[in-house]
C-alpha cells in the first residue's frame, strides 16, 4: 500500500510545516525523497507519536528532556558501575604509572587527564536510576595512589 499511495506530486508538507524533498538528482538524494513521500507516512508518524519517547534504541538512551546518552562502547555498563574490576583497575594503575616514569625518566611533563562520560555529568538527565557505589574510575585512583 505505501507504494501504491505514493506522493508523487506534493511538494508541501502541511503537518511538518516544510517542503518535501524535490525529485531526485541522484542516489543519495533517493532516500530523502523516498521517505518524505511513502504512502501512509503521516499516519505511521502518528502511531509513532503514541509510543513513549524514553526508551532504548540501538546505542542510544533516550533521557529525560531530550537528552541523548550513548550506550556502547561499554557506557551503559560504566553507568550501572557493572564494568567494576579489580585486576582491571590495577592494570590501568600500572600502566599510568608506566607511563609517568617513562616521562619522568625523559624530562617530560606528564599529566594523566580522564574526561567523564556525559552520564556522570549529566546524571539526572538519565531514564535510569544508578546504582549507590564507587565507580571504576574511583578504584584506579585508588590503585594509582598506592603506586
């Protein structure tokens, strides 16, 4: 059906209030004017509007006000401090270390400098509650303190 009901002469989308993608000019413009125009795609926009917008999908977290927070990578499992190891947390220590010998050893500056996640930052702007509790990062300072 989408096919068959086809917008092919509409150049106005009144309920989006914009113009709709122009014919094609090449393959990457296809897409665009493809699903600008699909048969029934006002409707499908409003069965879509009745799901609720906090939900996970892919590797992204819907939050709360809009907010996006990127799940992958491991992100997720920092934010529910499942990624807490030991061993890992030593390893990271020794290797800091490591490197601030090396640097030390050859007259440069070293500065170790660990950005935080955007879900640290930004807590309360996440669908989900987080867990009481040291982070991982917290246990590599402590590792890297008893160096």
């Amino acid at each position: 059906m989408p096919i068959i009901t086809f917008n092919y002469k509409g150049t106005v989308s009144e309920k989006e209030n914009r113009n709709l993608q122009s014919r094609p000019k090449n393959f990457k413009e296809a897409n665009n004017y493809i699903s600008d125009r699909f048969g029934f795609r006002n409707e499908f926009l409003k069965i879509y509007s009745y799901f609720p917008q906090e939900k996970i999908s892919g590797n992204v977290i819907y939050g709360k006000q809009g907010w996006l927070f990127y799940t992958a990578d491991g992100n997720l499992s920092d934010f529910c401090k499942r990624n807490i190891s030991l061993e890992r947390a030593k390893k990271f220590a020794l290797n800091l270390k490591s490197m601030s010998d090396w640097c030390k050893e050859n007259g440069i500056i070293f500065v170790a400098v660990v950005a935080p996640n955007k879900h640290s930052v930004y807590e309360e702007f996440y669908i989900l509650n987080r867990p009481k509790g040291k982070t991982f990062m917290d246990y590599c300072a402590q590792e890297t303190e008893k160096l």
